[in-house]
C-alpha cells in the first residue's frame, strides 16, 4: 500500500502521545514531544528554503526532486528526529559516516548535492574544514554533545527548535518522497540509494505483521500500536541502515528505541547495562564484532536479563560459535539472522534457540525473492548447478543517485520483471534452501578458483583462541591471488599456524585455505562492526 513515513508517524504518535519513543542518557521523549520537536524542525527547514522542487513524475529513476539533508552525527534523539523533520517537509535526510576524513565528506556531501547539514559539535572542526569545497551547502544546523561553540554561520539545534512552529507543516506528503541510504565505501565510492516511502516502508521499516502481512491502512498501524508493545536497542550507528532502521520499526509501531549511554563505540557491559536497566525485549547487533564482545561480557558477568527475547543480527555474519555462547549464557532468548542489504531490504530470516541449536547461512527463499543465473538472464531452479545472485523484485529502490549506468547494472529486468541484485552469492538447494557464499565484490580469484572471504573467515572462527578474523587477497606469482588471513586472537594466546590451518580443513575445502596469516592487535572495522576490505587488503599486501 502507499504511505508516507511522515504520516504513518504522525497517525502512531497522535494515539500513544504519552508512551516513549526514544530513551537516551537522561533524556525519555514521548511520542508527544517528539511529534513537537519534528515539526518544529521541519518548519525550521520550510522557512530557510529546504523541501520539494520537482515532483517525482517528472524525474528519471536514479534523480532526486527534493533537498538533501545530510545527518553528521552520533546515535542520539536529534537523528532520529532529523529524520522525520526533514520527512515532515519534504526533504530526503541521508547518512554521513562520522569515521570519514575530510577528503571523503568533500566527496559525500557533493556526491548528494547537500543542502543543509545537521551535525554534533565534537564533529564541528571537520564541517569547518570541508564547508567551503562543498557549493550546495547552505545551512548549518549543529547539536551541543560537547562544549563546542557553534560555527561561523552554525544554528544550533535547540534554539532552532524553539523559534519554530510546532503546527504541522503545510506540505502535501506523498508515498513517492525519498528514503536516502548512502551505502559502500568499504570496496568502493559511497553512493546513495533511492527509495520511494513506500517502498522502504514495505521492505524494511515495519510496513508488514511478524507474520508477513502487509499493514493495508493508516488505521492498522494504529491499531498495532495501541495493543503491541516493545522495546528495542539498536547498537549499531545509526549511520549503518540496519541501526537506524530498527529504531523507525520501533516508531512506526509504537515501541521504544532505547539508545545506549556510550554511542562512540560499542561497549558490551553499557549495552547490557542499558537492557537490563530499561527491559529492553530486543537488541540489535551486527555480527560477530558485536556477538563476541557481548558473549564474553555475559560470561564474566552472569546476567540474566530476564526482558531479552530476541538478538537481532543483520549486516554480517554471526558465527554457530558465537551464537552458541550467547544460547548459554541466554537459554530463553531467539537469535534471528536477517538477511538483506540497502539495495532490498529484508530478504530472508533464520532463527537459532536453544531448541534447533545455532547455525548459520542457511535462509529459506521467500516471496519476491529469485536466484538468476551469472549473466542475469533468467531465473535458476532448485538444484541449479554453480551458484546464482541473489535477487529481490516487488518494493525495491528506484535507482543509485545520479548514476544512471550503475541503476541499469544493478536492477536488471528479466522475464519483464524488475529486480534488485546487490550482489550476493548463493546457491538453491533440492529443498528449497538458500546456501549464501557471499559478495562477489570481496572474492579472490586463486588458481583458478572462486573463494568468498566470508566462508574463510567463518571457518577461522571457529578457532576458540581466534577473537576476529578478516581475510583478504594479495598478489602471488603462482596463484594469481592468494589467501590471506588477518587474525586477532584472544588474549594471552598463541596458536599455531598449523591449528589454524587444521581448524580451517574441518569447514571449507583445501583450496581455500589461507596461504599466509597476519596476526594484529586488532582489526579495523567499521562503526557498524562490518569488515573494512580497503584496510584488510593494504595489510595483506604490506606483509
């Protein structure tokens, strides 16, 4: 069905006014105030020119007929709420990674054509570094989270919100308004996906019932509201999709986001301190980078967290081994695997208990989902041989942001349908069954062979002195390309090269063993916990 978010907000918030939408440090908004402060920050924007210039019937799929409102910040209540204040006019908010160095927000904030800014003021120095090589920029807008003046020319948040209205902006929503997720920048430019609300809605921001069924009115989300409540944590940056979507699933269906005390890195003990202090019944997490640290904090500390019922984890993978320490530390809690990128949205579930036990990378092919073959030219059966991409029609984005060739490349059309193929690597079973390899954009090709990075580091983890691993590829002379293995190991430990290599033998065939092995303090990951392949391979190739 056709929705706006900004409306389907308004609707939820004006039947639980008083029920919490966000929990943050000292801060408890209700659905109440954050309707006040959206629309005020969205009158803000209306009154310095920010919102709608051409409607989306006159506009190629991969344009953008609205203002672009890049969000610089942490994870606090001012994302969330720039979100819907930009939504509330008309604008389309997008994400900025706070990790990138001058010369990539040059590049991001060009890229997006950016019209206005919000930003925390510990980032400050770095919009007043990059401000004057990015001619589209016009307004400031910058939140205190330290003592910080603002900026030359800088409105600050707060004060932004109390010279505006908090009347409902005079705009005509409509279901074809961006969502704007810049996604990559890990093997590639960042570039920004478009997303009609309607689209995103349905795919991943709690547009359908647990069950799969499509909310068909305004008045259903309502409805659910009123009678289904819960309270989730995402972990993640809100500047990785799955962080920021799990906190709009919370709002568009009357939950609570609560946000952790310490947003600049994760910390297991504040995150479980978080759960336990405001009985969250759901956590987000991305990965292994997350599960682990969080597994070996609930050992030390033995926590029951009686409220937890579901860990959420979705952007990479979890191991069987991780997953089994959480299912002991928490024998009543579900680990749900979602499967799915910025390209598709949700694609596919797998749920672990104590019940089935864990594992990982298996997934069912749901509705709207379809494995094509190599050239993308047809749709494979159950049992096909090689593997095929994994692909998505029905809601999916309308294009990348002004890239015509790369919209064409990723949403083909095959048998007159259209299709989202981000580029992820899986094989249909006999049964119906999903086995994912991975991206192609992370394999290395060694003596002939295709090998994913993800099934390397998945067997390497199964290591139990291994704490994270990533693998790359590096240039060999007689391979072509050859595997390499950045370990971080536990502490106080170390393993041969021989265990790693005999752990590795009992998961994955011989050919995709790795050649060399680099052990570091740490690996580099994202804020998002997703492996950065940029970093791994500059290490691989320095050894």
């Amino acid at each position: 069905m056709e929705f706006n978010l900004a409306a389907v907000n308004e609707a939820v918030a004006n039947a639980i006014p008083q029920r919490e939408a966000i929990v943050f440090q000292d801060r408890r908004i209700t659905f109440g105030e954050f309707t006040d402060r959206t629309r005020r920050l969205a009158n803000f924007l209306i009154d310095n020119d920010i919102g709608l210039h051409t409607q989306r019937s006159q506009l190629n799929p991969w344009q953008s007929g609205q203002d672009h409102v890049g969000l610089y910040l942490y994870n606090c209540n001012e994302y969330l709420e720039g979100m819907l204040g930009a939504f509330k006019c008309r604008a389309a908010p997008f994400n900025v990674n706070y990790r990138y160095v001058d010369e990539e927000l040059i590049y991001l904030l060009n890229n997006a054509t950016t019209k206005a800014l919000i930003f925390h003021s510990s980032l400050a120095h770095h919009v007043e570094s990059i401000r004057a090589h990015v001619p589209s920029l016009e307004l400031l807008i910058q939140v205190d989270d330290s003592d910080t003046s603002p900026i030359a020319g800088a409105f600050n948040y707060e004060e932004a919100l109390e010279r505006s209205s908090n009347e409902s902006p005079s705009v005509e929503l409509s279901a074809d308004d961006l969502y704007i997720l810049y996604t990559g920048g890990t093997t590639g430019m960042p570039k920004g996906v478009l997303w009609r609300h309607a689209d995103i809605l349905t795919a991943a921001l709690g547009g359908r019932r647990t069950n799969g069924e499509l909310l068909r009115s305004i008045d259903e989300f309502v409805e659910r509201s009123r009678y289904q409540y819960r309270k989730s944590l995402p972990a993640p940056p809100f500047m990785h999709g799955a962080g920021h979507w799990n906190a709009l699933q919370m709002l568009n269906a009357g939950g609570t986001t609560v946000i952790q005390d310490n947003v600049r890195k994760f910390d297991a003990k504040d995150v479980l301190d978080a759960i336990e202090r405001e009985e969250v019944n759901n956590l987000l997490v991305v990965g292994d980078a997350f599960g682990r640290p969080l597994a070996d904090e609930l050992q030390r500390s033995h926590r029951a967290l009686p409220s937890l019922r579901n860990i959420i984890t979705g952007g990479a993978i979890m191991t069987a081994k991780v997953k089994s320490d959480l299912l002991a530390a928490l024998p009543n809690i579900k680990i749900i695997d979602s499967a799915g990128s910025s390209e598709t949205g949700g694609q596919a579930t797998h749920v672990s208990d104590r019940a089935t036990g864990a594992s990982t990378g298996r997934f069912t092919l749901s509705e709207n989902n379809a494995v094509l073959s190599d050239d993308m030219s047809r749709i494979l059966k159950p049992g096909h041989e090689g593997l095929g991409w994994w692909a998505r029609s029905g809601n999916i984005p309308l294009g990348y942001l002004d890239d015509e060739p790369k919209t064409k490349a990723t949403f083909p059309v095959v048998d007159g349908i259209r299709y989202s193929v981000p580029g992820d690597k899986v094989r249909l079973l006999e049964d119906g069954s999903l086995e994912l390899h991975g991206r192609e954009s992370v394999t290395i090709n060694s003596g002939g062979e295709k090998i994913f990075a993800e099934e390397v580091e998945q067997a390497l983890k199964h290591h139990e002195d291994v704490f994270d691993a990533v693998v790359a590829g590096r240039t060999s002379e007689r391979w072509g390309n050859e595997v390499v293995a950045i370990v971080q190991l536990r502490d106080n430990v170390r393993p041969s090269e021989e265990s790693l290599l005999d752990e590795c033998n009992r998961h994955i065939a011989r050919y995709k063993l790795p050649k060399a092995f680099v052990f570091v303090k740490e690996i580099f990951r994202s804020p998002s916990g997703k492996a950065d392949y940029k970093w791994a391979k500059s290490v691989a190739e320095s050894q």
